[in-house]
C-alpha cells in the first residue's frame, strides 16, 4: 500500500502596511481590525512614529485589495473620531 502524501495548508496570504501614527490613531486601528476581522487577523505595534500592520488575509481572493481597504477604513475612522 502506497503512504498518503502529506499535503500543507497553505497559510493565508500576508500582507502589511506602515502607517504614520499621527494620522492614525490607535482607537481608529482597534475599530477597523474590529471590521475586518471576518476577513483578516491583525496585528500592530508602534514602530517610532508609525504603526506596523500585519494582515494575515483570511479569504485570499481578497488578499490584494485588503491592505488599501483597511488603510481607508482607518482613515475614515480617525477622521470621524476628530470631528466628534
């Protein structure tokens, strides 16, 4: 009898951003990896001045527009936190 190939998951794609922490307030991070989670795990430190994004894109059709859509998305959400 033949042994069974052992076949690896791929791992969801990656992707990551860097973001100017004046810009992009923490709160407004927490919010948008909030919205995304159904679509991406996130991860971010403070790197400095900015931020460090990990995306680790849970529907890889969606892999490359992701990184752009939460970077909007958190853009927006600051802007609505400082017109609040």
């Amino acid at each position: 009898m033949a042994a069974k190939k052992k076949t690896k998951r791929a791992r969801p794609p990656e992707r990551s951003l860097r973001l100017d922490a004046v810009i992009y307030p923490k709160d407004a991070l927490l919010k948008t990896a909030e919205a995304f989670a159904a679509i991406a795990q996130v991860a971010f430190q403070r790197k400095g001045s900015y931020w460090q994004v990990r995306l680790r894109v849970l529907k890889p059709k969606l892999a490359d527009r992701v990184a752009d859509e939460f970077a909007n998305h958190a853009l927006a959400a600051a802007v609505c936190r400082s017109i609040s």
